[in-house]
C-alpha cells in the first residue's frame, strides 16, 4: 500500500514537472519568433556559421565540451 501511494505521488509530481517544462518552452518559442537578434542567431546556426549552438526543434542548444560550461 505505501509503495503505491509513493509511485503514485512520484507520478504526480513528473507530470507536474512535464507540464511545467512545456509551458515555458511554448513561452520561449513564442517570444522568439518575435525577437530579430533570435531569429539571426537561429538563421547562423542553421547555416553553419555559429558552430556553438544546434537546433534542437524550433530551439537553440547550447553545445558544451565536457569539463567546461
């Protein structure tokens, strides 16, 4: 009984969190098709000129080498 009741709170709060993380991504995606410097940025990396970042959808990641930020 306790450990249905402890998954059961685990579910909850992952869909939550899923829910949350997808509002603010929406929001992102939202305000960056308004945002000229974005939309530049996106452009570069599309064509190869930013090697730094890649597309990840319609949102920029961050490439990052291990040990550093």
């Amino acid at each position: 009984m306790v450990d249905a009741l402890s998954r059961k709170k685990v579910i909850v709060y992952i869909n939550a969190l899923s829910k949350v993380i997808s509002d603010f991504n929406e929001r992102i995606k939202h305000t960056a098709k308004h945002d000229a410097t974005y939309g530049r940025l996106r452009q570069q990396v599309k064509e190869g000129v930013i090697r730094r970042h890649w597309l990840e959808g319609d949102l920029l990641e961050k490439r990052t080498i291990a040990g550093n930020s």
